[in-house]
C-alpha cells in the first residue's frame, strides 16, 4: 500500500464538513469537529437527503440529546470510512505511475566467518536506522537472520530515540553455527503518527545470551545508505536492561553483531497527500453523499422521508438505464477524472525514468 490508512482518515477528515441546519431543532446537530471545512465545502451541497434531520434519524440517535456525543462520534467513523473509500477510488482511477519498490536487498552479503565469535561482555547491541525527511519512503525488514552458536531464542528490542522504553520486542530463533533467517513485520517511517524522525534502534543485550555467542562476518563495512535511509551497526556498555541507553553513549560499531537483513525500500504518499489534502476535497465530498444515499437505500429508519422511495433513491445513485450521467456514482467517477493529481513535487526517486524522444535524421 502506497500510503498509511490511519494517518490518511485522520489527516483528511475536516477537509469537508457539514453545514448547520437552519431549522432550529437541527441547529445543534453537528459539533465543532464535523463542522469544520479545510476546504470551504459541505456534504450538505452534494444532495439534497444529506442534511442533519436524515442524519439524524438514519443513525437512530434520537433519544440523545444535545450535544449529541454518540451521534457526533458515529458520524466521525462514518466520514473517515469515506474518505478512505474516496482515496483508494483515486488510486483505482487515476493509477499514479510510481514504483511502489525501489529497493529491496540484503545488507550483509559477505560471508559468516565460523571460526570467528564475538564473546559476550555487557553490550547492547544493535542496528541503528534513519529514514531522510520528505523522501516519502518507508523501510520494511522483511525478513531477519541470526548467526549464533547455539540453537536457541534471543529477544530483539526494538526503540525509537523519543522515548527510553521498547516500542516493540522480537523474539528470533538462532541455529546452532548457521544463519537462520525468519519473516518480520518491523516498518520505519519518517513519521507513523506517533514518532517523527529521529532513529530507530533494533537489537539485543549481550547479558541475555548466557553462552550463546554472535558469529562475525568477512567484512569491512557496518554501514549503508541510499538516498532514502543509512543503517549502522552500533553499540553501547553504559545502560539499564530492557532501556534504551542514552543517545550519547551509542557509538558505532565494527562488528556485525551476527545479525542480517532483507530490507525493502516502498513508496510512501501519506505525507505528500496530507500536503495536498484539499485537492480530495469534492472526491471526499461525493464519497460521503454516495454513501449515505446507499445507506439510506437499505435503511428501514427514514420512514418520515416518505417522499424518496426505493426506486428514486437507486435512480439517485445509479441513474437510469437511459441516463447514467444523473447518478451520484456517475459523478463520482468524473469527479475524480477531473481531479488535479499531480506528482511533480514526489520524490523522483520513485517516479519511472522518462527516455528523450529523439529524432534521428536520415
């Protein structure tokens, strides 16, 4: 996936709001939240039935009185839900031409040297890796591998600099005097919501390996780079178990610490579609109105709107057999064709090379 869902819902919503009804007895329905328009445009523009007494009604918050907290709520969910609908239509539809993968490759690919180890002392030892700001890219350790002399289990730390405590531990499987590679989750991000920036640090204590000892590699170099990311290997003997040691006290490494990787170098849009929020202003706003239509379409709650039957809302939605264009998802569709989805500022590094035309003179 080119982008993070979660960030996008949450970035994207206020782009478009609702307006306040003008009938007093709806006035009140909307919070501060739901009301806000990054953009200046109202779900309530896109079709006559959004408005705050169908809202009201189809979401069956009646009982609640204001300031309608469940309502409110249910109504963020609701949005968000579009939104992410709206965003992956855009993706469908216009297909940006970027290169989902630029890298994917394995750190270490000298060989391990068996006959030497590195004795266990009271080290921490780990990988430290950044990701560039504003490269809208992401690093995935798809798999990683242990050379240990023993079979056994070793739980890797996983911390961001931010904070001193693990952002996640791993437990790993080491074969005894071989590299024993296993699958792993772990994805850096510039910013995931919750750390920016800064370095992430993945690695062991060598108090917990009891004899289990790392094995080394015929190499030279304990650290890469690319215009995306730089990973090191680095140590520290000045720490409190399970704490991430103080920045100043990590240093760089000369051993492998009998750890590899296979990492993998993804595209990553969220923070250029959050920088261009407004322009899935009316893509979000027709999402919504579609959705709340179909919503209505199934609901048995809107018995009061006995003006808009079954019939006229699928002509609403779908438009008919004659006339498609009168449809909201007709509408939808156009309006993420004529949507302005320019990559120009993206990062090049993803974006496919372009060869001159030249012509050749005969």
């Amino acid at each position: 996936m080119l982008y993070n869902k979660t960030l996008i819902k949450d970035g994207l919503f206020g782009v478009v709001g609702f307006q306040a009804d003008e009938r007093t007895e709806f006035a009140d329905i909307f919070n501060a939240a739901n009301l806000a328009s990054s953009s200046g445009l109202y779900f309530n523009e896109a079709h006559a039935i959004v408005n705050a007494e169908n809202i009201k009604a189809i979401y069956n918050e009646i009982e609640e009185a204001t300031p309608y907290t469940k309502l409110n709520a249910l109504i963020e969910r609701k949005v968000k839900g579009s939104i992410i609908k709206a965003v992956d239509r855009v993706f469908q539809i216009k297909k940006p031409d970027v290169k989902s993968i630029i890298d994917k490759e394995v750190i270490f690919k000298d060989s391990l040297n068996l006959s030497e180890t590195i004795s266990n002392g009271t080290k921490f030892c780990a990988y430290e890796i950044r990701l560039k700001q504003g490269q809208n890219a992401k690093l995935s350790l798809k798999r990683i591998a242990a050379a240990f002399t023993e079979t056994d289990s070793i739980t890797l730390y996983l911390f961001h600099d931010s904070q001193e405590d693990p952002v996640d531990t791993i437990s790993i499987n080491t074969t005894a005097m071989a590299e024993n590679w296993q699958s792993s989750d772990i994805v850096i991000e510039y910013d995931n919501g919750t750390q920016v920036g800064g370095a992430w640090y993945l690695g062991y204590y060598q108090e917990d390996l009891s004899t289990n000892e790392a094995i080394e590699r015929d190499c030279d170099q304990h650290y890469f780079y690319s215009d995306c990311y730089y990973i090191r290997a680095v140590d520290s003997v000045n720490y409190i178990q399970g704490k991430l040691p103080d920045i100043d006290n990590i240093t760089e490494s000369i051993e492998a610490h009998g750890l590899n990787f296979d990492i993998q170098v993804e595209a990553d849009l969220t923070d250029f579609m959050l920088e261009i929020k407004n322009e899935f202003d009316k893509v979000i706003q027709m999402q919504f109105a579609f959705d709340f239509l179909e919503e209505c379409l199934y609901s048995k709650r809107l018995n009061h709107l006995e003006r808009v039957n079954r019939d006229q809302l699928i002509i609403e939605l779908k438009g008919t057999d004659t006339d498609k264009t009168i449809g909201l998802e007709y509408k939808l569709r156009e309006t993420i064709q004529e949507m302005n989805f320019d990559l120009s500022a993206f990062n090049s590094t993803f974006l496919p090379v372009r060869k001159p035309f030249k012509i050749w003179d005969m």
